[in-house]
C-alpha cells in the first residue's frame, strides 16, 4: 500500500501499476498519460489531475473528494462506487466510462462531455451541469437524482427530483 501525502507524480510513469488502496492525498497528476492503472480503493483527496489523459484507469471506490479531473480526457474509466464530493470535471471529456453507483454531490461537470457512459444507481445532489454535453447516457431512469444545478456556483439554478431527471433526459442525444 502506497503512502504519500502532498508532492507531484510528473515525471514518472504510472502506466500499467497497480497503485490499489493507496494514499495519495493531494498529489498532482497533471498533464500525465495515465493507462491500465488501477487505483481502486484508493484515497486521492484532493489530487489533481488537470489537463491528464486517462485510459482504461480503475477508480472504484476510490474516495476522489475535491480531487480535479478538469480538463481531462477519460476514457474506458472505472468511478464506481467512487465518492465524488465536490470533484471538478470541469471541462473535461469522459468516453465510455462507468460511473454508476457513485456519488456526486456538488460535483462540477459544467461544459464536460459526457458520452457512452453509465450513471446507473448514483446519486446526483446539486450536481454542477452547467454546458454539459449528454451522448449516449445509460442508467438516467436508475439514478438518484436528488437534485442538480443547471446554472453556475454563483447563481445556481437548482431542478429537483423529477424536474431534474427530465431536464437530463431531455439533453441526451
């Protein structure tokens, strides 16, 4: 079990590790090419990931708290089971992705593109939407969608329950 807190991954290749139920809190992944890496039950508080390409990475049930993947290419990616809680996807392109079963409370996707991926079973509350862009979603009918915030952190626009479900449902091409 890896153990750092603090300091910068760049520089070194992570590609196919197992780094699972590390502790990794506030690291910096960003700009990485990270593939075949499997974090899973990993703690990653608070790391950042900014402007990272990610393939085929296994975040499941990883706590990913205020952890930043903004800007970020993931694709063929594991969140399941994942808490993230105030997590920024600002920006960022998820491809083919599971993000079922996670939660995704104050989450940031505004201006993300979300496409073939599965959000089945998770919870959604005043989750960050913003200029997403929907492809492909599987799991809406599943999900909890306690709420979400179709505007900005300054001046949210909050849909709740049912309202909510259907303003994604209604984006989705």
């Amino acid at each position: 079990m890896l153990n750092l807190d603090g300091g910068d991954f760049r520089g070194i290749d992570l590609s196919n590790k197992m780094v699972e139920q590390a502790y990794l809190i506030e690291r910096n992944f960003d700009k990485l090419k990270l593939e075949n890496i499997d974090f899973h039950t990993s703690l990653l508080c608070s790391s950042t990931f900014r402007n990272a390409y990610l393939n085929n990475c296994d975040f499941y049930k990883s706590d990913l708290r205020y952890a930043d993947f903004s800007k970020c290419i993931i694709k063929k990616s594991r969140f399941s089971k994942s808490d993230c809680w105030k997590v920024g996807f600002k920006d960022a392109i998820l491809i083919d992705c599971k993000l079922n079963n996670a939660l995704f409370h104050l989450t940031d996707f505004s201006n993300a593109k979300l496409e073939d991926v599965d959000i089945s079973v998770s919870t959604f509350e005043e989750t960050l939407l913003k200029g997403v862009t929907l492809k492909n979603i599987k799991g809406v009918g599943e999900a909890h969608i306690k709420s979400i915030n179709i505007g900005t952190q300054e001046k949210p626009i909050i849909l709740i329950g049912e309202e909510a479900r259907k303003w994604l449902i209604m984006r989705i091409n």
